[in-house]
C-alpha cells in the first residue's frame, strides 16, 4: 500500500520576517527555509504507518523551485522511501498546487494522501480539501489521531474541530491533512541522512504532465500589520467616556 | 506567523511521559487494528561505524578551508580522503557572525579563480576613517589600518559559498550535528567525536522522539569551532597544549553587532569607519565599526574587551548608548534593523597560541586563535591555519608524515610573521588608553614589531572583575525603540531558537557559587554581559534571589565560560540545530 505525503518549503518557522521594500512579498533572499512543520507531522505518520507494516511505500512530493530539492532531501532523511520534485519557478497558490498534486496522484495510486493542514507561510488551510474534490475522494482535516484498519480499507481519524473532537471513518483512498497534535516527528538522523544520498528523486516540469497552470489569484500588496499603539491613561469616567466618544468613535 | 510550535506541542503532551508513545496508544481493539510500538529509529541501531579519514568539527572558515584543500590535494595527487565536516548550526553559515572587512589573502590561496565563481565578496572599502568619540564629538585621527585591496563582506554568506564550495568537491558537510565528545582509543589518542543525543527532555527523560547520538570517527580529527570551542578548550586542558606551546592565557573581546538597512542616500559601499574612546572608559579596551555593505546595508557593532573591571558594565547597553552618538545617528535615522547577533573573539594574539597539535589531530581558526587584534581581522589567518592542518593531514594519512608538522608549517608561514610583528599592540592597553594609543602609535610608525621583547597580559579575563563594592552601579538610558532596543526585540532579530524541552546546556559546576558569590560579591556580572539575557536572578517563594537559565536564549556567544568569575558556567553544546540563524553578518 502506497502512501503518498506532499511537502511544501517555507521559510523557517524561527525566522523573523521582514517585507520587501516594494511589498510584493516578504524577503526570501538569504533567508532560511526549511520543511513546513505540518508537512513534517504529515510525513511522520506516513513513516509510522509504514512502520506498522500497513504501508509498503512512502513517496514525498513538493512543487516549487529548485531548492525544493533539499526539502525533500530531508523527508529522504527522515524515512520515506523516494522522493517526486515538480519544478516550477513561478507562485503557486493552492488550486494550482491541488491540480498538480492531483495529476501525481492518478499517475502513482497511492491509498493515503497526507498532507499539512495548512503551510506557514500562506496559512491557507486549502490544498488538501481541494484535492479531495477533485480526485472525489474522501477527505480528513485537521487530523490529530489516525487509526488505519489492518484491512487496509477504512481508516479512522479524529478531528481537532472548534467543537471537540469530531471522529469520522474513511474508505480509501483518502486524502488526511494533519494537526499539531496528531505526532511529534522524528528527528533525521545522521545515518538516515547519509543514506537519504542514494535514494531517487524524479523530477518533472509541468510542461511534461501537459498542465497549464495559470493563477486565478494575484498578490498586490504584502504590508507590515500596524504597530500596536500604546495605551492611555484616562484620570476619570468622564475622560474615558468623552473619548470613547470623540477620539474613538463608538459611543 | 507560526510561534514555535513544537514547544506548544510539548506542553500539551506533557501527560504522557513515556518514552514510546505513538498517536494510536490508547486505541480499542475491537476495530481489529494490531498496535504495535512505536520503533525508535528504523535504521539506527546498526550504524555502528561511521568512518572518515579526516572528521572536522565546524563549518566555519577554518573548517571549510582545511575541506577545501583536503579535497584540492586529493585530485592533485589522483588519491581520494573521505572528509566529514560536522556543523552544530541548523544550516551552514547559521553561527557566523563577523565585523567583516575582509583580507582576501588566504581564499587568493585557496581558490585563486574565486573572482570568477560569483562570490558573496562585492564590495571592496572604499574609504577607511577612525574616530575618537567622546559624548558629544568625534575627532577625526590618522587611519591605522590599510584596507587597499579588502572587501566589506558578511561573512555568514562568505561561509555559506565555501560551504557550496566544498560540497562540489566532494566534502561531505552535516549541518544540524552537534559535536559533544571526544572518542579515544585505548592509548588516549583522538580518534573521532561523539554527538549529542537527541530528543532528551528537561528532566532528563527521553521524549517520544529521542535518537542516541553517533560516534563519527576519523583518523585524524581537526577542531575548528571558532573562539573558545567547547571540545578544544578540553582537548588544550588535557594535553597541556598552552603550556607545550609557551603560550599565555588567552584573551578575549565580547562583538555585539546588528545589520542595518539605512536610507539610500546616507549608504556608501566599502565605507569602513571605526571608533575608540566613548562609550568605553579610560580603562576599558575595545571601539566600534561601521562597514557599509552592500544592497543599503551596513554592520555596526560594538567589540569590549573582556578584562573589563566594574562588574556592573554592560557592553549590549554600551552598545545601544553608541548608535546615539551625534557622529553614528545619523548613519541609523529612518533605517531598520535586519539581524543582531554576539560573539566573542580572541585578543590574545601571538602570546596565546597555544600548541596545535594533539594525539589524532589539530585545532584551527580561532578555536587556537589567530586574530590579529591591531588590524581586528582574523578570517583570513583562520582559513590559513586551516589550509597548513590540511596539507600535513594529507601528508599524515597517505605518507606517514608526523601531525606535529603542523605546528612547524605555522611557524614558517605569513600567519606566524604577522601575529608576531602586531604582538605588543594589545598588552600596551593594560596600562590604560593613552599609553595604549602611545604604543601603538610608536609600534605602527617605528618598531613595526622589530623589538626583542614581548609584553605581557594581564590577568585572565574572569580574574579582572572587581568586586561589586568597588564600584557603583551605571545607569543606562532606556531604550527608545527606533535607534537603541532592549534585549528581547534583539534576540527575536538573531533568529534565535532551541527545543526549549531539553536539559540546559549552560551548566554550574558548582550550583550554590550563583547565589554565594557571583550575586552578594559581585552583584551578578553575568546578568549584565550576556548579549541574550540568558542569566537572570528573580525572587522564589521565599523571597530569595535565585539564578534562573533561560538556555533558549543563548546565542553561542561563550562570554559566560570566559567571564564568570569563578569560571563555575559551563558551556557545553546544546541539541544541533539549535542557535542562532545568521544570514547576513
């Protein structure tokens, strides 16, 4: 049984960001990046999973520039047992990202597709829930326990949901998107990551799966949240309720 | 923007404390799911032997160089040498931090094409000022240096392209790997290092994701971990290698810097100013710099001598006074900060160099220390000392040739010459300022050096603080939040992180000496000189002052192990990965 875990390289999670000085977007140059923390949890459960002896195959996918191959060098690192690098150089936003990933996953049946709920960068909370409308396939968000059945065709999951915990049961193939909470992934360590050297990593370009990848979406303007404002002390009641009313407004 | 998450996950983890536990722990089996534990590591168990010919501990510029030039000879010579270079530093470049004009003499050596392979090196100085500040002026003096021919550069991004460098040549680097011991045989002879386990909580239990450490060995071992490197300060006490050497102690400066970007119009590539004088008293040695590098950007930073005696000095309030001085602020006004970040450098110089060479390997770069303190550069003498201990590794592997060579090959090179003729600069300054600037004044117009004999230091750096009733406390203005910043908002600037669930790496040797001595006798020196607030006393239940730790803040800079005055902290090296993230100082 075939897993399949998307990753996506974003900048890392302890850098501070800094936007650019035309605020097209935050400074990426001589920034570190690594591995999304979400993706990270995503890959740990397919290495369990595969652990449990319920998966044959853990395949790690990223789109992006060429750097993403040290991204992926990592997931390599970490455990999985090849890696699929689409290269593209221009910004993809998650419906561009879905329809890749999509492609990918018709070419490579896997059973499971887990992904980070969400990346660091864009927080956008979409790719994984878009895939799954498109490939019609049953979907996971926000996982934080996941119990694959021996039979390898239902799997349950929990879901971190603002009501509780929501617990739904899946056939496969599914797609999972993973939360904080679901594992702690494994530190690389130096062995696996000498090891990681040997093992594949195929790369495509769009123009090869016959995809036209055009954005229904265009930044045009990343600024800075305001500064927050200090407080002011007010001497009475009175104070208070004459700028409530004149300086603030909503009285 | 994401906080740290993995230290949200810990918290809310913190009921189970077991060391497996997999997310499918408590499930029922009457969905026919077979649970079986959580495996450590798949892999691991077996890799017993991991072997290099020649392990080196650090990817900075020494270590990169000695790589680079391993691999040089390797090709010249139709052989091959496996070379490991091992980095604490999450990414290679991550814990460099630098003024930085750069002397391009010994990468001329090393890459003589390097011009043509699109070096971070761009900006050669332009103009070269110093100044002596006081409050409110700044005199203008003759400039000592001759930076003809140097580059502003960052020498994090100048270690980041070595380290590309090096990988195209074979030279395997592991970023994220923290050396933590020595491994020897049976006839105490080096014959690699060991890393630190991983995945170890507070209390010393394994967490969920715990990894043993590994033991990389090498036939020879080549310590290149910069200004008082934890394994080299082991490895010189135990073989004596000061002593061997004739050396004196070492002495060291504490570099608090920050990267500017400033206003077009105030930026000027490859200007390079320094100052001495204000902040600083009469008594304290140490000044300023400002380089202008490129893309608007510039380093300013401020470098005080560790020998300092009031206790309650501060250098990163010093430094925070400096940027408001008439002659600095208006470089600063309408800018931003980019990074901040602090380490210690060597002013030793020729007097402290100690014997390199130890059974199964050597020490390089600053780990030994080769700064030259009159010219404040110590990246090209570092990258040379590297280059020497490569070629007599070669020799020692493929022909037979003695390790100690390298302590020769020293002796004959340009590193030797020049430490030697800038030897008395420094230790002029224990006599105070003027007689200092009198030295050398005589020593950089006359002497050049040429006298017979050499002054000595003073005392050891951690022995030169004053005991707290000698002085009185300083008042530091607050900071104002555009030009001067407390310690907090500087630390997030240093891309500073840890798995803050890990035991602390700043170790007492003796848990009471905080309370007993650093505090009444001293009044706490190491909560005013550490660049990250690392050290603070705070009030327990009963209403005593106690020392807490904050080891997530530390950013590696080692002013602790050098100046607490009972040398009682410890610096040891924290799980790899963590540290500062430098990119562009």
């Amino acid at each position: 049984m075939k897993i399949m875990v998307g990753i996506k390289r974003v900048v890392d999670y302890a850098v501070k960001i800094r936007v650019k000085g035309d605020k097209t977007g935050v400074v990426t140059e001589n920034v570190k990046m690594s591995m999304n923390p979400f993706c990270e949890i995503a890959l740990e459960e397919a290495l369990r999973l595969r652990e449990y002896g319920l998966a044959s195959e853990v395949v790690a996918v990223s789109v992006g520039p060429s750097q993403c191959l040290d991204t992926l060098r990592t997931a390599l690192a970490m455990g999985a047992d090849r890696g699929i690098h689409v290269h593209s150089t221009s910004s993809l936003f998650p419906l561009s990202v879905a329809k890749i990933l999509t492609h990918l996953v018709l070419f490579e049946k896997p059973s499971l597709l887990f992904l980070g709920k969400q990346a660091i960068d864009d927080d956008c909370n979409q790719t994984g829930q878009i895939i799954a409308g498109l490939l019609n396939w049953p979907q996971a968000t926000f996982a934080s326990k996941v119990l694959l059945h021996k039979d390898k065709q239902v799997v349950t999951v929990d879901r971190e949901v603002d009501d509780g915990i929501e617990t739904l049961s899946l056939n496969l193939p599914a797609v999972i998107t993973t939360d904080l909470r679901l594992n702690q992934p494994r530190y690389a360590t130096l062995p696996n990551i000498m090891k990681a050297k040997s093992k594949p990593v195929n790369k495509f370009t769009l123009e090869e799966f016959n995809l036209q990848i055009k954005s229904d979406l265009e930044i045009l303007q990343v600024t800075e949240p305001p500064k927050r404002k200090p407080g002011v002390l007010v001497a009475s009641v009175d104070d208070l309720i004459h700028k409530l009313k004149h300086d603030a407004n909503v009285i | 923007m994401m906080l740290k998450f993995r230290s949200i996950l810990y918290k809310w983890n913190s009921k189970s404390k077991s060391a497996f536990v997999g997310s499918s722990q408590s499930l029922h089996n009457n969905h026919g799911f077979s649970f079986s534990r959580v495996p450590t590591s798949p892999s691991f168990c077996t890799a017993s032997d991991i072997q290099y010919d020649v392990v080196i501990v650090g990817a900075g510029p020494a270590g990169l160089s000695a790589a680079i030039r391993l691999k040089q000879m390797c090709s010249e010579r139709n052989t091959n040498l496996s070379v490991c270079v091992l980095e604490k530093g999450a990414q290679v470049g991550d814990h460099i931090i630098s003024g930085n004009v750069f002397e391009p003499r010994a990468l001329n050596e090393l890459l003589p094409q390097w011009k043509k392979q699109e070096p971070p090196i761009t900006t050669p100085v332009t103009s070269d000022k110093f100044w002596f500040l006081t409050k409110a002026r700044a005199i203008s003096l003759p400039s000592p240096f001759n930076n003809q021919g140097n580059y502003v550069i960052s020498l994090s991004q100048l270690v980041r392209w070595l380290g590309a460098k090096a990988e195209e040549l074979g030279v395997e680097i592991y970023p994220g790997f923290a050396a933590s011991e020595l491994l020897y045989d049976a006839n105490n002879k080096v014959i690699g290092v060991g890393t630190n386990d991983m995945g170890i909580s507070k209390d010393g239990s394994k967490r969920e994701n715990f990894q043993r450490g590994v033991e990389i060995k090498g036939r020879i071992t080549l310590l290149a971990e910069g200004c008082r490197g934890s394994l080299s300060e082991k490895i010189m006490k135990k073989y004596n290698l000061r002593e061997r050497g004739g050396a004196e102690h070492q002495t060291y400066a504490l570099g608090i810097k920050e990267v500017w970007e400033i206003d077009e119009e105030k930026h000027q590539p490859g200007a390079v100013i320094h100052t001495l004088g204000w902040p600083l008293d009469h008594k304290t040695y140490g000044g300023s710099f400002l380089y202008h590098m490129k893309d608007k950007q510039i380093s300013i930073g401020l470098v005080v001598a560790l020998n300092y005696q009031n206790p309650f000095m501060n250098p990163y309030e010093e430094f925070q006074k400096l940027k408001h001085h008439p002659a600095i602020k208006p470089f600063l006004e309408g800018g931003t900060v980019i990074q901040y970040g602090a380490r210690t450098l060597n002013e030793g110089g020729f007097q402290s160099i100690p014997y390199p060479v130890f059974p199964g390997g050597a020490i390089i770069g600053c780990s030994a220390g080769f700064l030259n303190v009159p010219k404040i550069k110590g990246t090209h003498t570092a990258m040379k000392s590297g280059m020497l201990a490569a070629e007599v590794a070669f020799g020692a592997i493929n022909e037979g040739l003695d390790m100690n060579m390298y302590w020769d090959a020293l002796r004959n090179s340009w590193i030797w010459e020049e430490l030697r003729k800038s030897r008395n600069y420094r230790p002029a300054f224990e006599y105070g300022l003027i007689p200092g600037l009198a030295v050398s004044g005589l020593e950089h117009y006359i002497f050049k050096g040429r006298h017979p004999f050499t002054l000595k230091h003073g005392k050891p750096d951690h022995e030169a603080t004053n005991a707290a009733q000698l002085h009185s406390p300083i008042q530091y203005p607050k900071a104002d939040g555009v030009l001067s910043f407390d310690v907090p908002t500087s630390l997030h600037r240093s891309n500073t992180n840890h798995e803050h669930d890990q035991p602390p790496h700043l170790r007492l040797r003796d848990p009471k000496i905080p309370e007993l001595v650093n505090l009444p006798v001293y009044a706490a020196p190491e909560s005013r000189y550490c660049p990250a607030r690392v050290y603070e006393y705070v009030a327990d239940e009963q209403n005593q002052m106690k020392l807490q730790i904050n080891a997530q803040n530390c950013l590696h800079c080692k002013a602790c192990d050098i100046k607490d005055p009972k040398q009682n902290i410890e610096w040891t090296v924290p799980e790899g990965g963590g540290g500062p993230g430098y990119t562009v100082m």
